[in-house]
C-alpha cells in the first residue's frame, strides 16, 4: 500500500502537523492563549511524524489483529517518547516535559495516561487516518506531490538548522533542575528575562514554560556567587590583615626582648673590660 518516498515524507508531515495542533490546543486550554508548541518554528512536532511512520512501517502485519496492534503502539510510541525525552536532557542540559506529578511514570519521562492514549492512536492511524491520508495523496498528480515534498523537506531542514542554533545557546543559558515544576519561579523571573532574550529563545521559553529560569536567573546566581565569593575575599583579607598586625606585633616584642638581650650582654662585656 505504502511504496514510495514521497508518500512517508508527506504522512511524516501530516502527523507533525497533528500533533503540533494537539499541542496547541492544550496549551491553549492551560493558558488561554495561542503558544507556538515543538521546539522547531515550524507549524509541527517531529516525535508525532516519527511515532506515526514508526506504526505504519513496524505495525502493518498487524492490522488483523486490533489487539497485537493497540499493545505495540502504546510500547513504539512509549519507547520514542522516553528516548526523546533522555536525549534531548542530555544534549541540552534541560527536560523539555515531566511527569512525575503523575502517577505511574517511569523517571518523569512517560506516563500511563499516555500510555495508552499512545495505543488509541495506533488504532487510529492503521484503520483511519492512513487511509484517509492516502487516498487524498493519491489524487495529487505526481510532481505536485514531489514539489510540495521537496519544499517541506527544505524547509524542515532550514527550520532544524536554524532552531538547533538557537537550542544550543539556548542550552548556555538553561539551568537544569532535577524536576521541570519550575512555574512559580518561572513567574518572578519571567518579566526580566523577556527582555534579554532573541526571538527565537523567547519562542522556544514560551513554548517549555518549565525551561523559564534562563539568562537572568543564571545571571542572578552569577551575581549572587560574585558578591559571595567578594565577601569570603574581604574576610579573608580582613583575617589576612589582622594576622600580619599579630604577626608583626610579635616580631617587634621579639626584636625588642632581643635587643634588651644584646645590650646587657654588651653591657657586660664592657664592665668586664673596665
């Protein structure tokens, strides 16, 4: 049924696309306003794209038995998740989601409520959307459908070079937490750091309210760690100064008994020659 290129590209795009308006639109019941969700600048979430091409090519010998079908979707999509969520903390120092307010999560990074919302979806995908998707394909002419594939996949890789630009030095600024419930503190910060920031940081803050605490939290403990390590320096001085006077004090006592010492000698000494 799936035999080209261009069919995958344009299936990729189509449930990146759904899963950056699933995004939004919880976001937008969370917030009350329109948040561009993803870390690209680009209307869609590549993990969505990727989990869905994930069931279409591993799950399709499946499609026979819903059962087997809904059991490994919810294990793809659980595995994708995880693995996305641990690279992306170890390559930008930063949990772009947590769930560990929630229970049954392994490590905050997957959650059972998910789980099996996962598992709906691959049912959705293999008897609904794929189908859905396909037929609509099919009834582009060929270069239409290899010009639109080609202009998505250019620009996706504009976007992906733009965007990991501006993660990693996003990344300079992100101070990592063992937990991303940062929102209250994100709160008191958020106003000052809104000013510091390029546009695509600030996207990219809105977009992770958990990853708030940037530049001018970092700078305030830089500030905080200055004026600490300028006290302990004082103190030390302070101390230095204050055992040099001691220290001088004593040399000149010592000196003093000792040249009491030399002149009795020397007073002696004369006597005798008398």
């Amino acid at each position: 049924m799936l035999n080209t290129f261009e069919v995958y590209v344009l299936l990729f795009f189509s449930y990146a696309f759904m899963g950056w308006c699933l995004e939004v639109f919880e976001k937008l019941k969370q917030y009350h306003r329109f948040i561009n969700r993803g870390f690209l600048i680009g209307p869609y979430c590549p993990v969505y794209g990727c989990g869905a091409i994930l069931i279409t090519l591993l799950l399709e010998k499946y499609v026979e038995d819903p059962f087997a079908l809904f059991v490994f979707a919810m294990l793809i999509c659980s595995i994708l998740e995880y693995l996305t969520s641990y690279v992306m903390e170890k390559v930008f120092h930063a949990r772009w989601w947590d769930y560990s307010t929630k229970r049954f999560n392994l490590n905050g990074r997957v959650c059972l409520d998910f789980v099996f919302f996962f598992g709906l979806l691959g049912i959705l995908i293999m008897y609904v959307l794929n189908p859905f998707f396909i037929r609509i394909y099919r009834m582009l002419p060929m270069p239409a459908i290899t010009s639109i594939c080609s202009i998505l996949i250019l620009l996706f890789t504009t976007d992906g070079v733009i965007s990991l630009i501006t993660l990693f030095h996003f990344r300079k600024d992100i101070q990592l937490f063992d937990k991303d419930n940062t929102e209250e503190m994100s709160a008191i910060v958020w106003n000052e750091v809104v000013a510091t920031m390029t546009w695509g940081e600030r996207r990219l803050a809105r977009a992770f309210p958990g990853l708030r605490l940037m530049r001018i939290a970092i700078k305030k403990n830089i500030r905080e760690a200055k004026n600490e390590l300028n006290q302990k320096q004082e103190k030390i001085k302070r101390q230095t100064e204050q055992k040099l006077m001691e220290l001088k004090d004593e040399y000149d006592y010592r000196m003093n008994e000792i040249q009491k010492i030399a002149n009795k000698k020397i007073d002696l000494i004369n006597l005798k020659k008398k």
